[in-house]
C-alpha cells in the first residue's frame, strides 16, 4: 500500500527596490519548444477559470503552480493515465521535449532581475525505504532542479509533514501556512514533490496612498460597497475592445506585468469570461499600445482562496488519475498509485505599493485502495470601481503566472 504527494507553491510579494541590484540580465530567447510549453499552460488557465469561475465572487489562483507540479506528476503517468493529463494540461510535447522546456523556462525565472525577486525552489521528499525508478528521479531533478531528501513516512508522518510545512512556509515567506493538512500524510505516503515560485516587487510607478480614498465600489447595478480605491493618472499600454478595456501595470523591472479587464458595463464581466479563450486573451495583449495619459483608478484588495481540484479536473477530462485504474508506474514500476486529493491555496494583496501574493497546489496520491510617445489627445479614463478580471504573466515568455477576478474587493 503506498501513497504519493505531490505539492506545488507559487509566491508573489510586494517589497522596495533595491537601488544596488545588478543589471537585470537580459533573457535569452524563448526556444520553440518554450513557446509551445508556455501555450500549453495559458490554454489550461483559461480552461481551469472557466470551471473555477462557475461559482461567484472573487477568484484567484496560479495556473503556472498547478500546471508544473501536475507536470512532475505527468512524468511518471503512462497509458491513459498519461493521455487524460496530457489533453487537459495541453501538453502538447513529447516527453523528452515538455520537461526540457519547462525546465528551462523555471531557469529563466531564477535568472537575476533588476527591481524585483522571482526565483524558484524545488525539492522532492521519498520514503528511504523506497525504490522509485532512477530515471523518474533523474528527471524531475534535472528538470526541475527538485533536491532529493530521504524522509521517513513509515514511522514519523507527522514529523515529516511538520518539516514539508516548515518548508513551505519558508519559500512562500509564510503567506502558505499548513498546506498539508493533519491526515494528509501517513504511513502510506511514499513521495511528495514540492516547487515555490517566488516573486516580490512594487510597481514601476507605484499609486500615492494620498490620493486613496474610500469610495463606492459597483458590485452590481443596484448595490455598492465602500472600498479604498487608489488613483493614478500617467502613461500605461491600453487596448480599447469595445465591450471593455485593458490596461498593464507593469512592474519594477518591467519584466512582469498585471493586465485589468475591465468591463464598461458595471454588470459586463460574465460577458468578458463567456468570450476568454486562449486565443483571445493573446488577440487582446498583442493589441496593447501605449496611451501617454491614463486616468487610473483601482481598488486595493486582498484575495484568499482555496479550491479541491480533484473534480475540476476530473470533470476538465482526466477522470482515470483520481480512480483505481490510474497508472504511475513510470515512477516505480506498480501501477497502483491514484491521486486522492488536489488542493490549491492562493492569497493575493494589491495595494500601493505592488503586490503581494501566494499559492499553493497538492496533488496527493496513494495506492488504488482507496500563469514611442503619441500625440497629445484626450486622457483615457480607466475606473475600475465594479467587477473586473485580471492575471499576471511574465512579459518576454507571455506565461500567465497567476490569475483570477474581483467581484468585491472588501472580502
């Protein structure tokens, strides 16, 4: 009887800029197979938000968190198993192709950045007495840089999952506390993989907390609530979709960016998520342009949230992973392991300053028992005082790193 967990975080903060930072290093060009890696995972966020967004209020989650610790788990997936995952995850390249090139672009990520921190960590924990296939480990380490650690699950569960918390807590600059929960590990437990992506930074040009007053937010037609909206008038990259507007705050370094969809109808969202598809959402970020003069207003917010995605994605198409049948047996050679659980934390803060945020994915697993200046014209008016979608996405790749909407920013 075995159990396998697999656990993923992703981390953004908010915090000053280092005047003393080096240069940032420019990033190497996106291979095409990044590229295809990168499709892949912004297909899949979409698809995941529609399915999380079924249910109302705010929402937010990472779909580059959930995506790469469903990859390390891909890795050992065979027959239809493997197949399922590789559909809803649109995991378009072969294996010896995908790894290399996630692998490659959570390396760019740990590359030095100028005005800002984005860095990732790995580490994957085993039960001692256990043999996995040489070639899974190696891959997943090679790949994902995940550092091996021997632990015991057999006698001291408890104590291990203390130790993978207290990592946790760590990577995410204890923001994602307690991630594995009491019963989540147990004697059954033979492997957990763990992957933090770290980011912290402000805003290039950050709002005066001044100018944050406390005014009327549109939470439908016919209700309001009163919420600090912050004010900022300068120039930012703007698309006009007739139905909405979207704008990029773009942050220190400009290597990172928030893109707001913004309604210009107070009840206008659903419309906006019913027509996102992957295709759309890359149709309106390449028809970004600058505007010199943006009358800016947006709310402060803070976001907690928690999802069990073990039926999402088995509604999204991989059913066999979460039942009896599944087969991991490219792990350990016993096709007996099937993922009993799927949770995802996520917190964000935006404010003033940046942003700050965190999210959190398990995958738990167990035997088959059980993201040049235009002329002067008229200022842009961008008033995002009712429902609004937003996501943050590294600029050179177009990765969305993290995702979701406000309905009501005082939850």
């Amino acid at each position: 009887m075995k159990t396998l967990l697999c656990a993923l975080l992703c981390v953004l903060g908010a915090s000053a800029i280092l005047a003393a930072q080096p240069p940032a290093t420019k990033m190497p060009a996106k291979t095409a197979d990044q590229s295809e890696a990168v499709k892949g995972s912004n297909a899949f966020a979409v698809d995941l938000y529609h399915q999380l967004g079924a249910k109302p209020g705010n929402l937010f989650f990472s779909p580059e968190s959930i995506s790469t610790a469903f990859a390390m788990t891909y890795a050992g997936a065979r027959g239809q198993t493997a197949a399922e995952m590789q559909k809803v995850f649109h995991f378009t390249l072969p294996p010896d192709r995908l790894h290399p090139a996630m692998g490659a672009l959570l390396a760019g990520m740990n590359a030095p950045h100028q005005g800002y921190a984005l860095s990732v960590a790995d580490a994957l924990w085993a039960e001692q007495d256990e043999h996995f296939f040489p070639a899974y480990l190696k891959l997943v380490e090679t790949n994902y840089r995940a550092g091996f650690h021997a632990v015991d699950f057999k006698s001291a569960p408890e104590s291990v999952r203390a130790t993978i918390n207290q990592w946790v807590e760590k990577q995410t600059n204890d923001k994602i506390q307690n991630l594995l929960g009491p019963g989540t590990v147990t004697p059954l437990t033979r492997l957990i993989l763990t992957n933090a992506i770290y980011f912290k930074g402000n805003w290039a040009a950050g709002f005066d907390k001044d100018q944050t007053k406390d005014e009327e937010f549109h939470l439908s037609a016919a209700q309001t609530v009163k919420t600090p909206l912050m004010h900022r008038t300068d120039g930012y990259r703007y698309y006009d979709g007739g139905t909405f507007q979207a704008l990029e705050l773009p942050y220190a370094g400009n290597e990172l960016s928030m893109v707001v969809l913004l309604p210009k109808e107070i009840g206008g969202l659903p419309a906006i998520e019913k027509s996102l598809t992957s295709t759309a959402a890359n149709a309106w970020l390449e028809k970004l342009k600058f505007e010199d003069k943006v009358i800016l207003t947006l709310p402060r917010f803070k976001t907690p949230q928690q999802f069990e995605l073990k039926d999402t994605l088995g509604k999204m198409g991989m059913a066999q992973a979460f039942s009896n049948t599944a087969d991991f047996s490219g792990m350990d050679g016993k096709p007996d392991l099937f993922i009993s659980a799927a949770i995802h934390k996520a917190y964000i803060d935006v404010n003033e300053e940046g942003t700050e945020a965190a999210a959190a994915t398990g995958v738990v697993m167990r035997q088959a028992l059980a993201r040049a200046p235009m002329p002067e014209s008229p200022p842009i008016v961008f008033t995002a005082d009712h429902p609004f979608l937003f996501l943050i996405r590294e600029n050179a790749s177009g990765a969305i790193l993290f995702m979701g909407r406000v309905t009501d920013p005082a939850k």
